[in-house]
C-alpha cells in the first residue's frame, strides 16, 4: 500500500521547501510517522513523482502572473505593476521579471518617509530559482516601510536598472537630488548620495598607522561614506543597509513559496 505516489502525497510539502534533503532523514521520519518501512529507491521514486507535480503547478502558477497583474491593478488603482517575458528562438515564452509599485504605498513614503531608502536582492528559496530586489525605507519612527519590489532571474546591472528606472518614476525621484541611496546602481538617478560608514575622525589616526590604507579610503570618495559630507535635510543618519537584511530574514519563509504565494505573503 506504500506506494511511491503515497509518499510524495504525504510529503509533497518537505520536498517543495527542501528539495535537497537527505534520503535517510525521510526514510526515518516515515518510520517514526507511519510506522512503516520505505526503501532508498522507493523515496527517490517519491520525490521524483512529487518533483514533477510541483515543476508542473509552477508552470500553471506562471502563466497566472498575468490575471495576478490585472487583480493588482484593478484593486489599486494608478499602481504599477510590470511584467517582462523573454522570447526563446523556440517561440516559448519565459518568465524573466516583475514588478510591483503599489500607488498608496509609493504616495506614503514620498509624504511622509525619511528621504533615504535602501536597495537589496535575496535568493528566492523555492523549486524555481530567481532574485528578488527591494527597496525598504524608513517611516518617521525608523520602522521598516517596504516601498517596491520586483522578482528577477538574476541580480545584475541591466536588472537593477530597470527596476531603478520604475521605482525612479513611481517615486518621482527626477535625477534623484534630495536623496539619499545606499548600494545602488550609480546611472539611475545620477544625483543621489551614495553612503557607506563614516570614519572621518580616525582618518589622521590611519594616515599615521598606514598611509597606503589612507591613501585607499581618500581615493573612495569620502564624500559617499563620510557624514561629515552629508546632507542635512534627510533627517537620517543610518550608514548600513541592516533594514534590508532584517526585512530578508522576516519574509525568508515566503520566499520558499511559488511567485504568487510568495508576493502575497510578502
């Protein structure tokens, strides 16, 4: 009775969030479970039964991206949501990014958020592979105030460009004067601050102890990572970008999650 479509039912879940997991575990924790005995070949049997069930239901789940896209916008109204194909010489077409700008989301953060936001990518966590990329800012309490988002296949410069080039009209950043932005691609907007740490009251100390690593830092443009050169109208005077990796460590679970599921808990 035992079969192998009876184990990947059961267990169609552990294989969804961790395709990698040791035979052995699963063997002994459908002993302790159900009190019945599998062999390696009968779970491998199993997983690839299940693997081919969750690969199909992503397939069906993409192709849903588009109906996501319509709901988004006919319930938010003025949002913006992007979704980009990528054409094979096959003819087929294949999920390559999306994104999503939610208009009241983008309208609170412009009235009433810290002018400084923060750019970051994580892995997704799921059978399909791909990045998603942030941007988090700060509200007038210093909580975190996630303001877009996009899922890409991969964090490069042509991606980040695009994704800037959406947040850059939905925030009505122009060239991005009266910004601050950390860990960003330099070309969209070119006026933001780019920041880092400030370590300008030890500089002489270093010049001292090393002047190869003074010369070093000087060359970095202090005026990116020093608060000596900041401005003063960004009522913020964080340097690190650990708001985006907190928001990371909160959404790590959704990540584990097919395209939709996952924007939706996020």
């Amino acid at each position: 009775m035992v079969t192998p479509e009876w184990i990947g039912r059961h267990y169609i879940i552990e294989i969804a969030n961790k395709p990698k997991v040791k035979l052995k575990e699963m063997i002994t924790d459908i002993r302790q479970r159900f009190r019945c005995d599998v062999s390696i070949g009968q779970y491998r049997r199993a997983k690839k039964w299940a693997k081919e069930l969750i690969e199909g239901k992503l397939t069906e789940h993409y192709a849903r991206i588009w109906d996501y896209a319509q709901e988004l916008l006919r319930s938010n109204p003025r949002s913006t949501c992007k979704v980009c194909l990528t054409v094979n010489p096959d003819g087929i077409n294949y999920f390559h990014r999306f994104y999503i700008g939610f208009k009241a989301i983008c309208e609170g953060w412009k009235r009433r958020c810290r002018r400084v936001i923060r750019l970051d990518g994580c892995f997704l966590k799921g059978a399909v592979k791909g990045e998603l990329l942030t941007t988090i800012g700060r509200d007038a309490n210093n909580q975190v105030y996630p303001i877009a988002w996009a899922v890409v296949d991969v964090e490069n410069k042509a991606n980040w460009t695009w994704f800037l080039e959406l947040l850059r009209d939905d925030l009505d950043l122009d060239s991005g004067r009266g910004l601050g932005l950390l860990e960003s691609v330099k070309d969209i907007p070119p006026h933001v601050e780019h920041r880092n740490c400030d370590f300008k009251r030890h500089m002489e100390s270093i010049k001292k102890l090393n002047p190869s690593a003074y010369e070093y830092l000087m060359s970095k443009q202090p005026e990116t990572w020093c608060r000596a050169y900041f401005g003063s109208g960004y009522a913020c005077e964080a340097v690190e970008n650990g708001i985006s990796e907190c928001f990371n460590s909160i959404i790590l679970d959704a990540r584990k999650k097919p395209l939709i599921a996952m924007l939706e808990e996020i």
